[in-house]
C-alpha cells in the first residue's frame, strides 16, 4: 500500500483491499491454483477464509451471511467448474435478492483459445442470473469492478453480481485508485401510489398484509410493525419475513391464512412477489396492494390496485403516517383470531401425538421445547420442510432460512455455516430430508474440521417424499423417488468428525435433541419417520 489514494499489489491484494471497504467480512471457497492470489492476500492479511467440499455449500454459505446480515456475502471459486458447481447457488440469491458476489477465476486471457486448463467464458452461463457480470482486464481496474459489481448486488432489488479475473490479472502487479466508500443508491418511491395504497388499506374492511423477505433485507422491520400497528391490519409472513412481529403480538398471525385470504378484500403484499406461494397474486374478489423495493419487481401478470416501489423503509413509514379515515378492523381481527387459534389448538395436538413410526409434526413439537429464541434454522428438504414451516415459529426476524421461490435442494450445510460464522453462539439447526441430505451432507466434514457446531435434525422416511405421494396419486405408481430405508445418515457425520444417534421412538426424541445441542461438534440427529405420511397441499408439483 503506498498512499490513502492509490494501493498497489497483486490482484488479489487488490480485490481484497475493494471487498473490505464493502463490508465483505469472510470469504467461503474451494481451493483452486487461479484464485491463489485471494488467498495469499487473505492469509497475510488475517481475513477469514472457510472452505467447502463443493463449491455450492460456498455460494450457499456466501449466501447466508448476506441474507442474515444483510451485507455482501462473498465465494470465491476456481475457474471453469468451479464456477459452474456454483451456478445453482448464484440463481438461489438471483431469486431470493440476496447480494452474493462470486469471484471466479479465469483462464488467461493472452491465451484464451488455446485450450488452457479449465478454459470457459464463464459470463454467458451467469449472465441470466445475476445483477452485473464481468471479466475484469487488468489490475488497475480491480477496485473499480468489485465496487460496481457490489453496488449492483447492494442496490434493491438486491441480487447476486459475478467476477471472474484472468490468471495474469490475479497474479500480476498493479496499482489503482483505492476503492471510494460505498455509495448504494435509494430508491425513491413515486408518493401518489404511496397515497393510494395506504388509501386502500385503511379503507378496507378486512384487510391483510403479507410480508416477505424483502422486509427484512430491506431493514423494514420495525417500519413494518408501525405500519401494521397505525393502520391496524393483521400480519402474515414468509420468508425471511417470518419473524417480523413476534408471535404474540396481537396483529400476527400464520395458521389461519387461507381464512384471511378467502374473506379479505384488500390483501397488501410487502417485499415478496406474487408467485406460486401467493396463488399468482389472484386471490378471488380481494384487491391486491403489492408494495416492492423497485420497480423491477412489479408484477408483470396481473395487475394490483396500487403497486407502489421503492425504499421498503419509505413506503411503510408513509403508510404508519396516513392521516385519512381509516377503518376499524377489530372484528375482523378478532374472527381470524377464532380461527387462528382453532388452527393452534389443532397444531399442537399434532405436535404432541405419540405415534409409531414418528410423525413429523412430533419431531417439531419436541424440537419447540428445546428451541431458544434466538435460535436459527434452516430447512432444507421436501414434505419435511413443509412441516418446519407450519409446525416452527420462528420469534425473532432473521432467524428463519428456506431456500426460497427458486426451491434448490442442497442449501443444509452451506447456509449452517454462513450461520454459525454469522452466530457463533446461537443455537443452529437444520431440518433435512434424506433425500436433501445427499446434496451437502459430505460439508459436515467442513463444519466439523472448521470447529463449526451445528445441529442437524434429518427426516428420516427413506424416500423423496414430496415427489414419491404425488407421483404415486397422479400415475398408481412411483418410479426414482425410493431411498434406503433407515440409513444411518448419523454414521456419516460421525465418520465426517462430527456426532449424531438414530431415533425410532418418540419419546427418545427430546433427550437426543438435548445431546444435539450440547454436543459442540456437528451432530446429526437421524430420525425415522413414517413414510406413509404425506404433506398435505393443494398443489403438489415441486
Ligand atoms: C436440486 C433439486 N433437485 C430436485 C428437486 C425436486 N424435489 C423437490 S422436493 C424433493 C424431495 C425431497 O425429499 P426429502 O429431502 O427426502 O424430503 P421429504 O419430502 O421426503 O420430506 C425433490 C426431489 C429440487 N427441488 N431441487
Ligand atoms: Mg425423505
């Protein structure tokens, strides 16, 4: 480093002067010799590097830190296919707006033709599913490209951006203009939709709001809560969302949605899109409010009453502010919590039931004892995960993970480590399907080797669940959905380095889930559940 302005190095001590500046805090890689610069920079400089065993779990873990911390979460991979092992879990941040940023490495580029180890343009393949994709052509333009590369992922709509630096640029000298201060763009939302939509919510009679993800990559929490409290309207969540009023708070609820959606007549939808978990956006004689952080994000396939964009913050403060006639919607608040707590009461029978073989509804109901607040889990698996959604609930925002819109099995033991590193102290839990387990499992090994403990808690019903009922219903048959039954998914963590036990019986649950989160060291908690049961939905393509 020579002066404030100007830093010189080898592309790597370049990159990573950029990265710091943004707040990228860890990098999550698997080894390769074109990205060695990066690490030689991190090593000499004391910056965190974590490694994987499949360059997914990097992007996966990347993409936790991102969607936990709201910061830049980075991976960095080796050229060619470690790039494209990555691909699954760009498009993962693309669809849930998470800012990842994957720095690749890259042939180089005086030869490129030539036929040189791992040779592939890898910016045709990310392009689709990213903010902003580059090669970068020399080192001066290092901190330059990981700005822009990092203002775009940081920018809402968040979303992942892509890199990749050619083998001479990473490891030639250079000097270039230090990396300026972030400067992330606030997107101004237009205060005429602003007015309408909060018109429409406080006229209404029974009005909901639904709010995703966005809310909290957007730090929308508590401007949610003011909005929801001034206009007094009943909250629902998913995803990230989920979280976001505490579940006794007297405006949230979860288990008598399909009650609200049905008798509602205007539904806002905050910070999530209008897609197959929101019926289309089509929700029968309802007006649709959808209230998003830019304008990219506006439906293109139905048309809402008001569809405000901007600064998620802006928009439900001006809402907390509306000084119009607002409706009174105690009776309508107080039928949903009729059958809200029906639904509860139902639940918790579920959860309590001492059946053979387990249900999964029990392993949650046993799980909720044990659960700290605080606590962060994850799902990651089919029929399984759909139970963790129903049966868990999550108290605080930020503290659920699900794989989002784009559904990608395989985001277990990437996410757990981009939680662990984000908590070190909290508790950590993945619930896992067997059949997920196969995508990630072998990053116990990383977990474990790393001193990351994590708790993971497998479904075990020796089949793809979620695919095997609907098949069998749509044909009398099912083909490629079978699993070995009863396998010892607690085996191959122990031979990983970390810990688990098998559980055939319900009431040997609590104290196992009590070893799990002692244990310090991964721990893999194989439950065997009945195959037979099915999670019951309405639409059952996945
Ligand atoms: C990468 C990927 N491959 C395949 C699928 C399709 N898929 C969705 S759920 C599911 C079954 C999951 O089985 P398991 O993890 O055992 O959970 P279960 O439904 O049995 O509880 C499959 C194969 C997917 N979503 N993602
Ligand atoms: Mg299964």
């Amino acid at each position: 480093m020579t002066s404030p302005e100007r830093i010189d190095g080898h592309g790597g001590e370049l990159a990573l002067a950029a990265l710091r500046a943004y707040g990228v805090k860890e990098m999550f890689t698997l080894s390769g010799g074109h990205v060695f610069p990066l690490y030689d920079a991190a090593h000499k400089t004391g910056f965190p590097i974590l490694d994987v065993r499949h360059e997914q779990s990097a992007v996966f873990a990347a993409e936790a830190v991102a969607k936990l911390q709201r910061r830049p979460g980075l991976a960095v991979l080796t050229a060619g296919p470690g790039v494209t092992n990555g691909i699954s879990g760009l498009t993962s941040a693309y669809f849930n707006g998470s800012p990842v940023l994957v720095i690749g490495g890259r042939a180089p580029a005086f030869r490129w033709g030539s036929g040189s180890l791992q040779e592939i343009d890898h910016l045709p393949l990310v392009a689709p599913v990213t903010k902003y994709a580059a090669t970068v052509g020399s080192g001066e333009e290092i901190p330059g490209a990981v700005a822009a590369a990092l203002t775009a992922a940081l920018t809402a709509h968040r979303g992942p951006a892509f890199l990749d630096l050619p083998l001479e640029v990473i490891f030639s000298a250079a000097d270039a203009d230090a990396p300026a201060a972030p400067d992330v763009p606030v997107v101004e939302p237009d205060p005429d939709e602003v007015a309408r939509a909060a018109q429409l919510i406080a006229s209404a009679e029974r009005p909901v709001i639904i709010a995703g993800s966005d809310v909290y990559a957007g730090d929308a929490v508590a401007a949610l809560r003011e909005a929801a409290e001034t206009l007094h309207v009943p909250v629902f969540t998913n995803g990230m969302g989920r979280g976001a009023l505490p579940p006794e708070h007297q405006l949230a609820f979860a288990k008598s949605r399909r009650t609200a959606l049905r008798s509602a007549d205007v539904i806002a939808v905050v910070g999530t899109p209008l897609d197959f978990r929101l019926s289309f956006g089509d929700f029968g004689g309802a007006q649709v409010v959808h209230i998003v952080d830019a304008p990219t994000q506006r439906a293109s396939h139905v048309t809402p009453a008001a569809a405000p964009a901007g600064d998620l913050r802006l928009i439900l403060s001006a809402l907390a502010d509306y000084e119009g006639v607002r409706e009174d919607h105690a009776e309508w608040i107080a039928s949903l919590r009729v059958a809200e707590d029906a639904a509860k009461a139902r639940d918790a029978e579920e959860m309590a039931a001492e059946t053979d073989p387990i249900r999964p509804a029990r392993v949650y109901g046993e799980l909720r004892k044990v659960l700290a607040r605080d606590a962060v889990t994850i799902g990651d698996g089919g029929d399984f995960v759909s139970y963790a959604g129903r049966y868990l609930e999550p108290a605080e925002p930020g503290t659920w993970l699900d794989p989002g819109p784009y559904g990608c099995l395989g985001t277990g033991m990437g996410y757990a480590m981009g939680a662990r590193v984000t908590y070190p102290d909290r508790q950590v839990c993945v619930l896992m399907g067997d059949g997920a387990a196969g995508f990630s499992l072998m990053d116990a090994e990383s977990l474990a080797r790393q001193g990351l403990p994590v708790v993971i808690v497998v479904g075990n019903n020796g089949i793809w669940g979620l695919e095997k009922h609907p098949m069998h219903a749509m044909y009398g048959y099912d083909v490629a959905a079978d699993l070995q039954p009863e396998l010892r998914y607690d085996g191959v963590v122990k031979a990983l380095g970390g810990a688990g036990e098998t559980v055939a019986k319900a009431s040997e649950l609590g104290p196992a889930l009590a070893r799990a989160f002692d244990a310090g060291v991964p721990y893999l908690v194989n439950v065997l559940t009945d195959p037979a049961d099915a999670y019951p939905r309405s639409s059952n393509l996945a």
